[in-house]
C-alpha cells in the first residue's frame, strides 16, 4: 500500500477533520476534497478500509488495461509502446498523486466504449469520475464534465439513446446522494474549492526551485497516453487494412 505517515501540519489536520465528521465546504475546506485521502494516502483508523478498497479498484484497472493492451501486440514497436507506458505508470506511482493515473484510466476506458459499448465499461468509467471528483475537484470536475458529454453524445445515438439518458440519470441520482455518506455538501465544497483553485493561478507565476518535478510530471503524463494512443492507432489501421 503506498501511503505517507500522518504528522503535524495542514496536510494531516483535514484529515483529521475527516475523521473527527467534519463536513466539507461548510465547517471546512482544503486543496483536496473529501476523499483526498485515496490519492496522498494519509492513513486513519476510520479510512484504511477504503484506502485497501481504492487500491484494489485502481489495480484492478490497471491490471485490465495492460492485459487488454499486451494482447494486441504484433510488433516490436507496439512491444516497447506497451513497456514505455508500463515504466510511466510506474513512475506516475511515485511522483504522482493517484488521482491522475485514475484520470488517464477513466480516459482510456470512455475511449474503448465507443469500440466496444459495453456496460460494464461505462460504469467503471463513472465510478472513477465520481471518485476523482470526491478527491480533488480541479480534476475531477473536468473528468464529470467529460463523462456528462461524453452521455449527452451517446443520447444522440440512434442505438443508445435511451440506455444513455437512462445512465445519465442514474449518474446524476448518485452523485446526489454520495452526501449521505461522505462528509461533503455539494454547492459550498464546488464553490470553495473552484475559489482555491483560482488561487493556483498566482502561485502558478512563482518560479521554480531546483528540486521540483514539474517536468518529470509532464513527461510522464504524455508517455502514457502516447503509449495507449499508439495501440489505439496500429488497432485501428489493422482493422481498415484487414
């Protein structure tokens, strides 16, 4: 399990607020949201069933991606793609938090259902924008905003119209009712946390010490969608070719 102990500071406080029933964006609110904890990985007694839960979720994931990806390999170029992206996901383990390797697998799952619509698939996908919204907003309001869209395309569909708006409705009735069970109220947590965010905007024209890994960070996040980008594209040359 990859976690960092708790200690003293702000970073360990909100959770012990978390822990205490505190609610977020009414008694408080903090960079990360009321489920921060799955992604930096600050264990309390009240949350490591959950962390082991998000574990086994995100492996699960990952372990379904690559078999997926490793399937289709036919050339040795497909073969180093596929250990690239292996290497960056392992790499996005230790610089990144979680919540962006859920961001690249929810991506890669919304592009698989459009060839192979499956339910299983869509629901996977919502469950990790639901998380990643519960998380850390600035993510994951871009991930629901995705998913939305991405529903509002599908009802546009002759064949999946109904089955999308059905989705849709449930997606929105879960979200909903999340609340009752994690320490959050909607409005005030999207509200104080679009607020901090803006506040990243001053701190984004601070200049870099020596030791950050902003462009290790990117790096890493390219390589692994061109990784899957590349299995996506000889995937589908091969299928207009056979």
């Amino acid at each position: 399990m990859y976690r960092d102990p708790p200690g003293i500071g702000t970073e360990q406080s909100w959770h012990l607020a978390f822990d205490q029933g505190l609610r977020f964006g009414t008694d408080f609110v903090f960079t990360y949201g009321p489920l921060g904890f799955l992604s930096v990985r600050f264990p309390f007694e009240s949350t490591r069933l959950l962390l082991i839960l998000s574990d086994v979720f995100l492996w699960a994931n990952l372990v379904a991606v690559f078999l997926w990806l490793a399937k289709r390999l036919k050339t040795l170029r497909e073969a180093l793609a596929l250990l690239f992206a292996v290497l960056c996901i392992d790499g996005a383990f230790y610089f990144l938090q979680l919540v962006i390797v859920q961001f690249a697998i929810f991506g890669f799952w919304l592009f698989h259902y459009l060839r192979s619509p499956n339910i299983l698939i869509l629901m996977n996908a919502a469950v990790l924008s639901l998380l990643m919204f519960f998380i850390k907003l600035n993510i994951g309001l871009p991930a629901m905003a995705l998913m939305i869209l991405f529903l509002v395309h599908r009802s546009f569909s002759p064949e999946g119209r109904h089955s999308a708006l059905l989705f849709l409705g449930a997606y929105f009735l879960t979200l909903l009712a999340l609340p009752t069970v994690i320490p959050v109220d909607l409005l005030p947590y999207i509200r104080s946390s679009l607020e901090i965010a803006r506040g990243y905007n001053d701190a984004m024209f601070l200049p870099l010490v020596a030791n950050e890994h902003y462009p290790l960070l990117a790096l890493v996040i390219i390589g692994s969608w061109v990784g899957v980008l590349v299995f996506h594209r000889s995937e589908i040359w091969r299928e207009k070719t056979a």
